[in-house]
C-alpha cells in the first residue's frame, strides 16, 4: 500500500478525473465538484480495496488526499 | 437467535404491482444539471414509478395479491395468515391487514397483523409467515408487502430522487417435502435515527411545527413529517453489516456461496449493493438489479427484482437463492430459499 496506488485507485473510480492531475498534496474538496455523492464513491472504494471504513468525520478532518491517504493507512493498520 | 431454519414451507409464488405514473430522475430540476448527471449514475435510478395522490401501498399490495391469488387458483377460504409488510400503512390504527383481509375477501378465520418493517421487511415477513406454517398448521399464507414515497420531501436530493412506489405479494404454503429456509436476522437500534420520520407517531405527535420546511444542507429542504437520511450513517451501516451477514447465513448452514443461482439485495442505491457485490466477490449476473427502471422500492425491492428481472428463471427452474434486507431499524437479515417453477405474473400497473 502506498500513495501512488491510493491515487491511481481514486482515479480509476472518479472517471471524470484528469489522469495524472491528482497528487498527495491535492486538495479534494477543490479537484473534485465534492459532495455526498462523491464522498460515499470514495467510502465504497477505499472498503472495497483496503478493507478500511472511511466515516463522515474522516472527511471533515482532512483537506489533502494524503490527509485521507494516512486516515487510511492507520486504520488498516488497526 | 440470529439463526433458524424453517421446514416444510414453499414459496408459491410472487406477484408485484407499481403505479403506471413514471417519474424520470432527468426531469428532477430541483438540482443542477450535472449532479443530477453524477447522481443518476450513481444510485443507478434513471426513472422510478410514483403513486398518484390517494393511492396507497395497499392498494399496490391489494392488486398484487389479487392477481396471484387467481393466477394460483387458490380457494380463498383456505388462506389463513395475511400480513402486510410497510411503513406507510393506510392508517394509524387499525391495522392494514385487517383492511386488506376484507378487501381479499379472505375469511374470518384469517389471521391478520401488520409489520412496521421496511427495507428488511421481505426477509422478517418469510420467516414470520414460515414459522406460522411450519409450527400452526397453516396451510397457505400471503405476505403483502410495500411502501410509497410521499414520505420523500421533492426538495430533498437525498431521499426523492431515490426512492420508487411498489407493493408486492408472496404465497407461501405447506409442503411437506419443501427444503427448509435458513434464516440470519439481527437488529440494531442504536442507529435508529439513521433512517427516521421523526414526527407523527405517539414520541413526537404532529404538530403544525412538524410542516415546517427546514434546510439541513444544500440541496435539502424537509419537514419532520418527512423522510431523513442519514447518507454517511447508512451507507457505513451497509458496508459493514451486509456482507458478513452473508457469510455466515451461508457458513452456518454449510451452503458454499458457489452454490447459490441469484442473490437478490434489498435495491438500496447503486453504490451500495456494487460495493456489497464486490465484497461478496459476486458477478453481476448473479445480483439481479431493479434499480434503474424502479428506484429503491424500499420492503417491496427484493419480490419487485424478482418479478422484474428473473421471473422466466423463478417460473421454469429450480433455484437456490438468497434474500438480503437492510436499513431502517436499523434492522437486517438474510434467508437462502430453494424455489421451483413458482408462479410469477407479469410486474402490474395501476
């Protein structure tokens, strides 16, 4: 697991995304028109591929995809 | 007692009714343009059938087992359980059931009772009905089942654009060489306020404050008469809950997951039942899906996914297939069920 797959992943679920735009530093409550809908997309795939549950304050707490990236990572490692 | 097995009781057959009335998700304006776009693909409902203004779920429900009692050519007077399965029963008091006894022209003799269940429903209606056949000498049983969506507020984005109006019925009779139904039921009423209409039971009585439109977001304008979705709530509750519950209906009875035809879900968005697919590891052929063309018909989805996707299958093989309800409780529960060439009509419109 690391960050560069994390991304790739979210790539492949969010088609609407540029390839390649997307970065650790990213801010994706701006690369994404973010709402609810894209919020559960991104709960479904982060469970689906780490076996981790993302919750509502998961998101609130974090700006970057790294921010969700080690929300992800320390929970996997629970 | 998350798990029993009830003998000697067949499903005879399935019948489900929805309104003519089609509503497309394209014409919901009360959103932009591309969220609309994004949300259609995403709870995977392009149109869903809605009543028109006094029909009920019972009237649904009413045509629906209307039409099976014929096609089956029961007598009538040999039906003695009558349930119906809803969270929008026609009246606070009395019980729709009885209503619906009557109106079936069922005799006296028939037991009558309602269950405040909604998206677990299918699956708590067959082990009630079964357990009522396998220990009461009942002979045949008819599940009425359903919900209707003027309990969605239109300026909602969470909840009107996803739910349809359906209403279905089940027969059940005894039958001694029947393979048995393996039942997993669990209950958790710490989310209860998840999937909640807050005001007008005996807890909050309506007031005139319960018509007041509030905002709870963009996009998100309802009353405490209408229906409030915890997305987030729900949507952690499926992912956890569901798959497991599977699991271990299927390894406790010593059913190999490989072994089952179709795995019919609740219809509670897209993005749900696709993330409980794929942790299933199931293929989509075998997760037959009503979404698209009915929305989330909330109790009636699994019978209305039956009757509209499968029913040349359900009517001409034998089957092994598992039911698998979840939500509003939050209450869940998953049944296998063996069924062959059972009687299923075409989906009715009223």
């Amino acid at each position: 697991m690391n960050i560069e797959d994390f991304i790739l992943k979210i790539e492949d679920e969010f088609e609407d995304l540029v390839p390649h735009k997307l970065k650790p530093e990213s801010k994706f409550r701006e690369i994404f028109d973010w709402n609810s809908v894209n919020a559960l997309t991104m709960i479904a795939m982060v469970d689906c591929e780490y076996d981790v549950m993302l919750v509502a304050e998961d998101f609130q707490k974090s700006k970057t995809i790294q921010d969700l990236y080690n929300i992800v990572l320390a929970k996997s490692a629970q | 007692m998350a798990f029993f097995s009830i003998p000697h009781t067949r499903i005879a057959g399935i019948s489900t009714c929805v309104p003519k009335n089609i509503v497309a998700n394209k014409d919901y304006k009360w959103i932009g343009a591309k969220e609309r776009e994004l949300l259609i693909r995403k709870i995977g409902v392009a149109e869903k059938r809605i009543v028109t203004k006094g029909m009920t779920a019972s009237d649904l429900c009413f045509e629906a087992g209307k039409k099976l009692i014929e096609d089956l050519n029961w007598n009538k007077e040999e039906i003695e359980l009558v349930i119906f399965v809803s969270q929008s029963r026609d009246y606070l008091l009395p019980a729709t059931a009885c209503i619906l006894q009557d109106k079936l022209g069922l005799p006296k003799s028939c037991l009558a009772i309602d269950m405040n269940l909604g998206c677990s429903g299918y699956v708590y209606g067959l082990s009630f009905m079964a357990n009522y056949i396998a220990h009461c000498n009942i002979k045949k049983a008819l599940m009425l089942i359903g919900d209707v969506t003027p309990l969605a507020s239109y300026r909602d984005k969470t909840a009107y654009p996803l739910f349809g109006d359906a209403g279905a019925a089940t027969a059940l009779e005894y039958d001694e060489k029947a393979a048995p139904m393996h039942f997993n039921l669990m209950s958790d009423g710490s989310g209860y306020e998840a999937i909640i209409i807050p005001d007008g039971g005996m807890r909050n009585y309506p007031t005139k404050k319960s018509f007041d439109y509030k905002s709870y977001g963009k996009g998100i304008i309802r009353n405490k008469l209408q229906i409030a979705l915890d997305g987030y709530a729900v949507f952690n509750f499926s992912l956890r809950e569901v798959a497991p519950n599977v699991n271990a209906v299927l390894q406790h009875n010593n059913i190999s997951i490989d072994t089952v035809d179709y795995f019919l879900f609740h219809q509670a968005n897209l993005l749900i039942n696709e993330a409980i697919r794929k942790k299933l590891k199931l293929t989509p052929e075998r997760v037959p899906n009503s979404l698209n063309k009915f929305g989330n018909t909330s109790s009636a989805s699994i019978p209305t996914t039956i009757v509209s996707q499968i029913q040349q299958q359900v009517t001409s093989q034998k089957l092994k297939m598992l039911f698998c309800g979840f939500g509003v409780g939050l209450s869940w529960g998953s049944v296998v069920v063996e069924t062959e060439n059972i009687c299923c009509p075409d989906v009715i419109e009223l």
